[in-house]
C-alpha cells in the first residue's frame, strides 16, 4: 500500500510510503536535505513500521519542535490507524 503524509514544521513537503504487511518498503521525502533524507530512506527499508517509528519518533531538528526523521514517524503512525 502507498500512502502520502504532507509534513508539517519542516523543510520537506510530502512524504510518501510504500509498506507491505508492516514492513516499509519506500520511503520518498519530497524536499528536505537531499543527503540526509536518502541515508533515511536507506535505513529505513526493510524495517517494520512500529519499530521505524520508535526510532523516530520526538527527534528534534535544532530549535524547531519537529523534524524530518519526525514527521516519518508522525506520518507512520497515521498509516497505521
């Protein structure tokens, strides 16, 4: 399944995943820091959704509230409700 979550507070504006029984399959960022996102997107696949956002779940990027490894997170636990 594909599902895209348009991030808020970050330089990214959309994020698209592709899982399959729980397991992420693709990760693609839209914006952001190029370099960082795809070192994500690398990790980030074969890994299952809970423990993808367990990971990134409350990181913070410098002084905002949120960030890109966040916004995953938060986009991931809206694919799972």
């Amino acid at each position: 399944m594909t599902y895209s979550y348009k991030p808020k507070g970050t330089c990214s504006t959309n994020m698209t995943f592709t899982v399959e029984d729980g397991v992420i399959l693709d990760v693609v960022v839209e914006n952001g820091c190029s370099g960082n996102l795809k070192g994500i997107r690398s990790l980030l696949k074969g890994m299952k959704v809970e423990d993808a956002i367990a990971k990134l779940d409350g990181i913070r990027c410098g002084y905002k509230w949120t960030s890109c490894p966040d916004q995953i997170a938060q986009g991931l636990k809206l694919y799972q409700n």
